[in-house]
C-alpha cells in the first residue's frame, strides 16, 4: 500500500509543461532560494503545516485558457511569482477574469505562511509550471462576485482556504480568485490577521478529525462533560484516546481543541516549550525533549494501554511509524500521517491509514460545512486562533516571513504577512 511519501512534483503528478492560463511576465527583481535535502526534514520535529496533502490532481475544476471570458482589464494586480526553479521575483498582471459565474475575487488583507510554501520552491514540487504564484491562504475583502453568487458580496470581510492547481488561488497577490464555497465570513471576534491562520491549520485539523477520522462534529453546547462516576471507573479506564504527535504546531493546537469539545481523551507528543500551551487547550501532554521514540512509546501505553483508536501524526516517517506502533491492537483504528509516511510500514489489519487530502475542500461543495463549523466554533470562542507573528509590508515582505519561518523556532506560533 503507497502512502504521500513522494516529495517533489511526483507529489502533484503534474508535467512541468502543463498549459494553466495567461502568460505572466517576469521582472529582473528575484530572490536566489537555497535549495535542501528533502530527506534531511525527516530527523526534525516538523510540523504537518510543512507538507503538501494535495496529491492526486483532479482535472475538474481546472482552470484553462478556452474557459475564461475576456473582459477589460480593470486594475493591476501585483504578484510574487516563483519565476524558475528556486527563484522569486515581482510581476504587475492583469486584474482577475472570472472563469464562471460562481467565483470570487478577494482583495488580499492579510496571508497566512506555511512551510509548504518555501519547501514547494526549494524542493521543486505543486508548482504547475514556470512561472507560477503560490500561497495556501489568506483573509481579504471580497473585491468582486460571479452572478452566481449568493453567499458573499462586495465589501464582506472574509477567508478562503485555496488550491495550487489554480494559479489565480495563489495568496501571493493582492487580488485572489476562488470558488465561492471557499470563501466564508471573519468569525465574530476576529480580524483579517488571526482569520489567515484558518485556511490551513484550522481546516486542516477540522477535516482530517471530523470527515477522515469520524470525529462527530461537537455538541453546540459548551457545557463540560459530567464528572466521572466513581463506580465506573474500570470504564473509564476502557475510554478511547486520540493522540496528536507534534501537538505544539499550529494544525496541532487546533486539533487538539477541536478533539477536547468533543469530549476526547487527547494525548499530545510536544517540546517541553509548547508543553504548557498544549496541556491548557486539554490535551494530556508528554514532552519529547531529550527522549528517543521507543522511551515515548513506553511512556504513551503507560497512560493509554491498548485503547488509542486514532490517532494523527504531524512531524514525520519516524513518528508516523511509532504512532503505528501504540494504537489498539484490538479496536478498529485509524490513523491520519499528516507529514508522509514511509511505504515500507506494516500496517495491522484493524488499521485504517486514511490519506488527507485538502484540496477536496475545494474541488467538493460539500465540504463547505467542515468550514462553517469551525466558524461557528472560533466566532463562539470556544476555539482560539493561535498566537500569531506578524510580518507587516505586504508581498514585498513575503519572502523575508518565509525565511523567517524557514530558521522555525516559531514556538507554535503563526506567521502572517500583513498588506
């Protein structure tokens, strides 16, 4: 059984020469990206927001040059581009043409950065063709609506979560084009800057714990559960556990609190540093500093016994095959390797790997409902963004916000470049 291992453009399954619409011209300005070992990220406690879960391109809802009306050009629309293999530079395009009635035009506020973006440059993956705009999500005014649109209109405060086949979904420019189900409204209570941590992280954990891992949805009270009974405790003892490797990060934390209103038992592998942060959204924590993965292996059953059930890694090959190592051996089990996941594991028969793909976000209308959910629970305060770190000047600054994610140390904090 294959699992998202493939690193670069085998990821994506894309030719290079692959046709995605008009030509964007290439100014002389570029950033020079040094390029990495993919295999070197292996040894490191990343975080999932560092891998791309977009795999198996769906040809549906491709945009193309014969499905795109031609209209006036209205304004500029400034761009970061990946000119070539490991280069940026600036490009003026034209202002957004809408490819049917149901689309969206945000006027980009604030974009959130994940690893997935530098690591698709360096590493030369998701990237259709030369030159191409990348940028997984952001927050914005909505600019212009298809007249198909029923939902958003001009003027609203919104998110969107986006899709890299399309070159206009690209966050890195000021005006951004998406399908309209994608696009939903600023929570109560939150701005453009704390909004462009949701299209990532916050779907992310959304749908791989309520549409892969069958999470139910959380009872809309907020009330806790009723205190444990003394005389059932033996049952207690038989609850299932979630556990989260790599509860720190950003998809983590959010996990972690999705899974906690759910009435979850969550157990979270994180750095000592985080280790506060995790243990105050719910979570039982076991910090990893210092220890090999057969000490938190022991340490994960010490507290668990046989009754983890699911389970979520965000770091990697090595911690993906140690979560294998302590779900159930007697329960049916199913287990989300966010960060890849080496072909070579042996897998027990009671356990489902389920591949997350987020991109069905997009190309499944459906799906629209992971996104309200988490909009209704974040504008209730019952979830809380994460902290966030801000890199302010807009596209010009984008590349400075990816090194500076790049050297990590970001404690489980977002980045977000502010326009």
């Amino acid at each position: 059984m294959s699992f998202s291992s493939i690193f670069r453009c085998l990821l994506c399954n894309i030719p290079k020469n692959e046709s995605r619409g008009e030509k964007v011209p290439v100014s002389t300005e570029q950033y020079e990206i040094e390029g990495k070992n993919p295999g070197d990220s292996t040894d490191f406690q990343e975080s999932i927001d560092s891998t791309s879960q977009f795999t198996s391109p769906d040809e549906s809802n491709i945009t193309t040059e014969e499905n795109i009306a031609e209209l006036p050009i209205q304004k500029s629309n400034r761009a970061l581009i990946v000119a070539a293999k490991g280069a940026y530079s600036f490009a003026d395009l034209p202002f957004p043409i809408l490819s049917h009635e149901h689309e969206v035009v945000i006027s980009n506020r604030a974009t959130g950065l994940n690893p997935i973006d530098y690591k698709s440059v360096d590493y030369n993956f998701c990237l259709p063709e030369f030159p191409w705009i990348t940028g997984r999500e952001m927050a914005g005014v909505v600019e212009m609506v298809g007249a198909g649109v029923r939902d958003v209109k001009v003027g609203d405060h919104v998110w969107t979560s986006t899709y890299y086949r399309d070159r206009r979904a690209g966050c890195f420019q000021q005006y951004i084009t998406v399908p309209a189900h994608t696009v939903l409204p600023l929570p109560p209570s939150t701005n453009f800057t704390s909004a462009a941590s949701l299209g990532v992280a916050g779907l992310t954990a959304a749908m791989t714990l309520w549409h892969w891992l069958d999470v139910p949805f959380p009872p809309p009270s907020a009330n806790p559960p009723p205190p444990a009974n003394p005389e059932k405790q033996e049952q207690e003892q038989e609850q299932e556990f979630l556990l989260v490797w790599g509860g720190g990060t950003v998809t983590g934390q959010y996990a972690l609190q999705l899974a906690a209103i759910s009435h979850l038992r969550v157990i979270a592998i994180t750095s000592s540093h985080t280790a506060p942060l995790a243990r105050s959204l719910g979570a039982i924590v076991i910090e990893r500093d210092n220890k090999s993965n057969t000490q938190i292996i022991s340490e994960i059953k010490e507290i668990a016994g046989d009754n983890i059930t699911r389970a979520i890694d965000l770091v990697g090959p090595k911690t993906a095959s140690a979560c294998l190592q302590v779900l159930s051996r007697e329960r049916e089990c199913r287990f989300a390797p966010l960060a890849m996941m080496g072909n070579e594991e042996v897998v027990a028969r009671n356990v489902q790997v389920v591949t997350v793909e987020m991109k069905r976000f997009v190309l499944d209308e459906a799906n629209r409902m992971y996104a309200l959910e988490l909009n209704r629970l974040v504008g209730e305060g019952r979830v809380q963004v994460p902290g966030i770190e801000t890199v302010h000047g807009g596209l010009e600054n984008v590349v400075l916000g990816l090194d500076r994610l790049k050297k990590g140390e970001m404690g489980g904090r977002k980045m977000v470049v502010v326009f």
